[in-house]
C-alpha cells in the first residue's frame, strides 16, 4: 500500500471473546469513517463468523470496502468460502511458503530448516541443551511437539470449526467420538497411521535400493582414515529393517485405544485436505504406464521429518550407524540424468529437457566432463515465480 492507502486501512484482531455482534458494530464505524481497507487478524475465533460470513460480502464489500481476512483456522474458512462466501471471496494459501520466501523473511538459507519449518513461517530450533526451546509452539522439534501441534493446530481446529458451523450439524460421524471426547486421539492415529504406512514402505524400499550402494562407496573410499570404513560392507539391512519395524509396531500398539472405522478415516481425511495438511497424488511412471500409486503427502513436511529423526535414534541407540549429509560428488548421483534413453522417456511424457543438474547441499560447481553440480539453496532461492497480466 502506498501512504494514502494505509491512510484508509484498519486492522481487527479478533478473540474468542469477540462476538459477530461486535465485529458488526465495529464495521458500521470503520464503513461511516470511511475506511477502504480492513484487516480482520484471526476472524475464525468468533464463534458465528461461519454462518454469518456472508455480512462482510453481501453488506460490507458491495459498499467499496476491501476485506482481508486471516487465521490459523483453515477449515473455518473452507466451511465458509463453500457457503456462506461461495464465489465471494479468493483464497490464499500460505501452507505452500517457497524456499526463497522463507529464506527472505527469516533469513535461513538452510533447505533442512525450511523442510521441517517452512510451513509453519517459523524458525527452527537446533540446540537441544536450550530449556527455552521447548517452548509450547515449538512444532516438530520432538515427538512430543509434534503431537502438541496436532492436538492443537489441527485436531482442535477441526473441532472447533465443526462445533461453531451450523450448530455443530456437520459432525457427521464424527460427533458420538466427539461426544466421548476421542475425535484428538482418533485424529492423531489416522495421521500417524498415514504417516507410518508411507515410512514402512520406504524403510522396506530403500534399504534394497542403490542409495546403501552408494553409502557404501562413499564410506569405503572417504578420504579422511579416520571416516574410511567397510562397516555396510558386512551391513545386514534385513536387520535394521526389522528393528525399525518392531519400533513401528510398538508405537502401533500403544495407540489402540479406540474403535476407528473406515467411515471415519474417509470424514477425517477430508478435513485434513480442507486444512491444507495434506494432498493425495498419484505416482508418474517412466515409461508411461495406466498403473498409478496412490500417495498421501504431507504439507507439513516437519510431520514426517520428525517421526523419522525419532525412529533412526531409536536405531542408534542399539547400533554403531552414523547417518550423514554428504556434500560430495560421485558418478552414481548423474548416472541417469546421462542415460539418453531415459531421457528420450522422461521428453515424452514431460517435453523437452532444457537443463540437467545435480542438486545437492554442496557447493554449485562444473565438473570437467560437463555435469553441473548446483547446490540446493542456491537453485530454489533463484526459481522465479510467472508473473500473469
């Protein structure tokens, strides 16, 4: 906004101990004042801000005034954008944070940081000896953090906006679990059993992949002797892959304490996509194939970043396994991005191949042979975003 603009603009930050009667009020003035522009902070805290949603459009807006509405309720707004403001309002999403954005704002150029944070707009927080940093909001730091901001940011928002709508009419299935007070446990165990499928079928799947391959040449031919080692030589995956396993299944059995039948998986996912907490995609096949998998990806990749660091230092705790980030340069990282018939594949599903590059935490670098190394930060932080109009 330029000076004149800001001149005309006023800022609402709504509490749950505002009412819609009040907002009203308060918009007759702003309206008789002549304010152009109104920021409504945290609007779906008002109890009936669902069912009267439309008295900002059909009232407010129709006589000149720009309404910006925001809150961490993301299913409060897709109740009301689906009723009440349908057609009437345009939504912006800000789950979906690019990484030049997020390093932007909070000057953190780290691609780890922005994976398990970078949905939340938040910094993260790395030093464990720090008491301060197991500060309430402190998501996706630990376990337990974890299952707070489901508990809160997810499972409560889901249960308030289905309370507040409709008088609570659009519980559907859901309301005998919510009348038992089991809707937070129920909602936690569908996430987690989602998000466990998803790591069973990696820990199944990349332990027989060419990634311990790679792991073992790097670590057979480390320069430093001190970091030289044959361990995965004699490394049996079938091993940890039973012990990550047990894990899983401990942590399973620890979480059944209610009955969670189907109808209620297929409701609680549906407002789970509602809050842009996840999307269901399915797999592309080279070459091209009618048989496509379906995934659920979290939007929250801190979720699953999380449960993971949880399970390997579970591992770690019973074996001599150190995990690394490796900045370094191996033939195998390009192998396929060189294959020309894989390229000849990837032209005729995708188009045309414009560049090829290895994105990697290490420094942007030509090898001799012409493969380009561009470090990871550096590549996201120059996408540029199309411009329309």
């Amino acid at each position: 906004m330029n000076e004149e603009e800001q001149k005309s603009a006023i800022y609402i930050k709504a509490s749950t101990e505002n009412t819609i009667e009040e907002l009203n009020a308060d918009l007759k003035i702003a309206n008789k004042l002549k304010y152009k522009y109104v920021l409504i902070d945290e609007i779906t805290l008002i109890e009936k801000f669902i069912d009267n949603a439309a008295l900002l459009s059909d009232v407010y807006a129709v006589q000149g005034m720009k309404i910006v509405l925001s809150g961490t309720d993301s299913l409060g707004f897709w109740f009301a954008q689906n009723e009440e403001l349908y057609d009437r309002a345009v939504t912006v999403h800000t789950t979906f944070v690019p990484f030049r954005e997020y390093s932007r704002l909070l000057k953190i150029d780290d691609i780890d940081e922005y994976i398990r944070y970078g949905g939340t707009l938040k910094a993260g927080e790395t030093n464990f000896e720090d008491t301060d940093a197991n500060a309430f909001d402190a998501s996706f730091r630990t376990d337990e953090s974890t299952r707070r901001y489901i508990d809160t940011a997810i499972a409560q928002n889901i249960q308030h906006s289905l309370k507040c709508y409709d008088r609570g009419n659009h519980f559907r299935n859901l309301i005998d679990l919510y009348k038992k007070d089991e809707l937070t446990n129920a909602i936690n165990r569908i996430i987690e059993d989602m998000n466990q499928a998803f790591t069973v079928d990696v820990i199944t799947r990349d332990f027989n992949s060419s990634d311990l391959g790679s792991a073992k040449d790097l670590l057979r031919r480390e320069k430093a002797e001190t970091k030289r080692t044959d361990f995965l030589d004699t490394f049996d995956a079938s091993e940890v892959t039973k012990k990550l396993m047990d894990i899983l299944k401990n942590r399973n059995i620890e979480r059944q304490s209610i009955e969670i039948k189907e109808v209620h998986i297929q409701e609680i996912t549906e407002y789970l996509q509602a809050l842009d907490l996840l999307q269901i995609v399915y797999t592309e096949n080279i070459p091209i194939s009618n048989k496509k998998e379906e995934r659920i990806i979290f939007t929250q990749s801190g979720m699953r970043f999380c449960q993971v660091q949880v399970l390997v230092y579970s591992l770690m705790q019973d074996e001599v396994f150190e995990i690394k980030h490796s900045k370094q340069m191996i033939s195998t990282q390009y192998r396929h991005i060189n294959n020309e018939e894989k390229i000849v594949l990837t032209e005729a599903q995708f188009g045309k191949v414009i560049r090829k590059c290895v994105l990697y935490r290490g420094e942007s670098k030509v090898l001799e042979n012409g493969v380009e190394y561009k470090n990871v930060e550096e590549f996201l932080k120059g996408m540029c975003t199309s411009k329309v109009g």
